[in-house]
C-alpha cells in the first residue's frame, strides 16, 4: 500500500534526520512529507537537505506556527492534491514519541480498516517516562472525551494514526475549527460520525529524549471545551 507520512515539525532539528532515516530503513514502500511552520531552529533547512538527497522526502514551508491541527491539515491537503497515487496517509510526531516500529503494523492493519490509531490505552499499550501527573492528566482527559462525546476510540489524544484516502477525501476540513493538539479529538469525532471502520492498535509512547514538549495548559483547556461543542454535534 502506497502511504505517506506526513510529520509534522517545530523545531525539531535535533530528531528529524534520524527519524527519516528510520522510516526508511523500514523499506516499505512510503514516501514523507515534512510540514514545517518556520522553525527557528532550522528545521526546515535540514529538511529541505533531505529532501534535495532523497526523492521520498518532500517539504511543505509554512509562514509560521499556526498550530498543530492547522499543520496536519495542510499536510492532508498537500497529499490528497498532488499525490493521487497515495492511498493512505499516516500522521506521526518528530521527537520519537511514535516510534517508526509500528508503520508496518499499521500498514497490515488498513487492510481490513478506513483508519488505524496508535493507541496507549488498549490492552498491550501504554506511556514510558511520564510521572504521575501526567499519566492521570492524559487518561482522565481521555476518559471524560469519550463520556462527553460518546466516542467509542479509547485513546482520542493520539497523533500517531493512519487513514485510508478516501476517508480524508470525505471530510470538511473547513469544519475541523481547533488549531492545537485538540483537532485530533474533533478529526475522530467526524471520522466516527462517518461511519469509517476504525481499529486501535496498541503502542507504547515514550517521551521525547531531545528537544522541548510543545504541550501547556492552553492545550488541555481548548480540548475540554471542545468536548461540549462536540457533543451538541453528535447525531
């Protein structure tokens, strides 16, 4: 299955040749697209040097940071456009957080489903390197998702996820309004509220060993409001 994997970046100068170069060491038949908002760390130039090496590897330049929803967005626009020959999409962070491992799991499981999720809270899944906080931070916030939006997907924060074309090619992208790591939660939402086949399979997320998280509190309160919005939409 011809895939793309759309990353994308914020300085993340320090992760992203080696992550490239594991992804392609898988051998698989998946091209990348690096969508970068600006990086001040010089991101975008690393990428662009990959790039200009590696016919896989392409680069989409964005004017700044807009948000992690408005990058992934464009990186889903970029492909569906001028990739016709892609079949799937997968999204992944750059920090190692997701690790290149799983892309063939993922690729084995569209097979028989329209979208496949990392998942860290489905049996054989879980977190590595996370404290207590976060760990109650992340599980309860998922908890309450799914009990305000009645959402089934047991892990409705995750990033790490791969989607059949014609899944994306039937969505409004002018009807995904959150721009941070919330527009996850609203993608599965009108994903579920599609009738798409999903599967969670189960990973384990580490906590990036290089570079600095991009999560605050902005992040988690947009993502409890969003809940409520979500659940006057359910059909």
């Amino acid at each position: 299955m011809k895939m793309t994997v759309i990353i994308p970046t914020y300085n993340e100068g320090e992760n992203l040749r080696l992550l490239t170069e594991s992804i392609l060491q898988l051998g698989l038949d998946f091209r990348i697209l690096i969508v970068d908002d600006n990086s001040p760390d010089g991101t975008g130039r690393i990428a662009d040097d990959m790039a200009a090496a590696i016919p896989a590897i392409g680069v989409l330049h964005r004017p700044g940071r807009e948000g992690y929803g408005r990058a992934l967005t464009a990186g889903f626009r970029h492909v569906l456009a001028h990739e016709p020959e892609v079949e799937a999409l997968l999204s992944m962070d750059a920090d190692f957080s997701h690790q290149p491992r799983y892309l063939p799991v993922f690729a084995q499981a569209l097979i028989d489903h329209d979208v496949v999720i990392g998942s860290r809270y489905v049996r054989g899944g879980g977190v590595a390197n996370w404290g207590l906080h976060r760990r109650l931070l992340s599980r309860g916030g998922n908890l309450y998702t799914r009990c305000i939006t009645g959402l089934a997907i047991r892990d409705c924060t995750s990033g790490f996820a791969a989607y059949r074309r014609r899944v994306l090619e039937s969505l409004k992208f002018e009807d995904l309004g959150a721009q941070g790591y919330s527009f996850l939660i609203e993608l599965k939402f009108l994903i579920a509220q599609s009738g798409a086949s999903v599967k969670e399979i189960p990973i384990t997320f580490i906590e990036r060993q290089r570079g600095t998280s991009k999560m605050h509190l902005g992040i988690a309160a947009e993502a409890l409001l969003l809940a409520w919005k979500l659940r006057a939409k359910r059909r």
